[in-house]
C-alpha cells in the first residue's frame, strides 16, 4: 500500500492509506443470499471500522483508498469464485450529482482497478435512470428508487461491484438490467453489505 498524506483513514496512524491492524479488524461477513441475486459477497460489515472506510471512500477524498480496496476486494473474490475467462467488472454507477460533488465515482474507480487486477475488463454497462440518491431512504424508498438501463451486452461473463449493500434493491434492479439485456452477473461484491 502506498503511503499517502495524512495515514490510516481508519486510525490516523502515519503510513498507509488503510493500516493492516486496522484492516484486519473488518472480518467478511459470510456471503449472503438475497432475494433474486444469489450470494452477495461483502469484503466487511457496514459498522464500526467498516463503515469508517466507506464514509472516506466516499466522502473524504477517497481515492487513496482504492487501490489497498481493490486488492481486498480481488482476494475476495478469489476466495469464492473460480476463474472466468472473459469476465466483465461493471459496477452500480453513482447518480450524477455525487458524482460531480465527489468529482469521481467510487464504485467506477474500484470496478476498474479490480478489472486489472484479475486480468478482467471494465465495462461501463449500466446507465442510472434519474431519480433520487438512496442515501436515507428506507427499504420501500429503495425499492422505488432503484432503476438502471443496460448500456450494452457483454457476451461473456460479468461480475456486478457495488459499495455497500442495505437492502439488496440497487443490486436486484441492476442486475435485473443487465439480465434483461442478455448479461446476467455470475456474482455480486460489496465493499460492505449492512448487518
């Protein structure tokens, strides 16, 4: 991990961006499954030092946190999935008004570096319908607010990221869009899925 201005997100320790004591302290929850998705695999729970690491993901520059997330995130998923020649990393896209408050998608930048780290390709394959950012809403909310287009088809396998997982409706109405257009995911990674 590279070391970067102002150390740990987690511990302010001088170092790296994310400090091993502090990653180790973020144990997988074990995959779960979720209606109409099969398993969803979460690299760590959204609480206590795990939701810390996706405020500064997302909140606070986060994009000295990608590159240790997306080694996290390639073992991972190399711990439940076996190889897939031809694989796509496509992610759930943030809605354009984070986007250009953050000036970056996080999902995007960790799709694209975990592509690389499996050899894979990065494949923007879904579009957001317009509609309100789920941050607060309750689970109907969700479930309303969900919406995305397929962008193209891969003719291969895909693999669907997002940063957290609530209630499972972003990842279902996703992967129902690239169902629709032929690309079914052969799997789900989180960052974290909520407990």
């Amino acid at each position: 991990m590279e070391l970067l201005r102002g150390g740990c997100v987690v511990c302010r320790s001088r170092g790296p961006a994310l400090c091993a004591p502090c990653l180790r302290r973020t144990e997988p929850p074990p995959s779960t499954r979720m209606r109409d998705l099969g398993r969803v695999h979460a690299l760590f729970a959204y609480e206590g030092h795990g939701a810390r690491i996706v405020q500064a993901l997302k909140y606070r520059d986060g994009r000295r946190l990608v590159a240790p997330l997306a080694d996290e995130l390639a073992r991972r998923w190399a711990e439940v999935a076996p190889a897939a020649p031809g694989l796509a990393v496509t992610w759930v896209p943030t809605s354009g008004g984070r986007r250009r408050d953050r000036g970056f998608d996080q999902s995007e930048l960790l799709a694209r570096a975990l592509a690389r780290r499996l050899g894979a390709s990065a494949r923007p394959l879904l579009r957001r319908r317009p509609g309100p950012a789920q941050t607060g809403l309750d689970r109907a909310g969700r479930e309303a607010a969900a919406g995305y287009l397929a962008t193209a088809r891969t003719g291969g396998p895909v693999l669907l990221l997002d940063d957290v997982c609530t209630t499972g409706a972003t990842l279902r109405a996703a992967s129902a869009a690239l169902a629709g257009a032929g690309s079914p995911p052969i799997g789900h990674l989180v960052l974290a899925r909520t407990p």
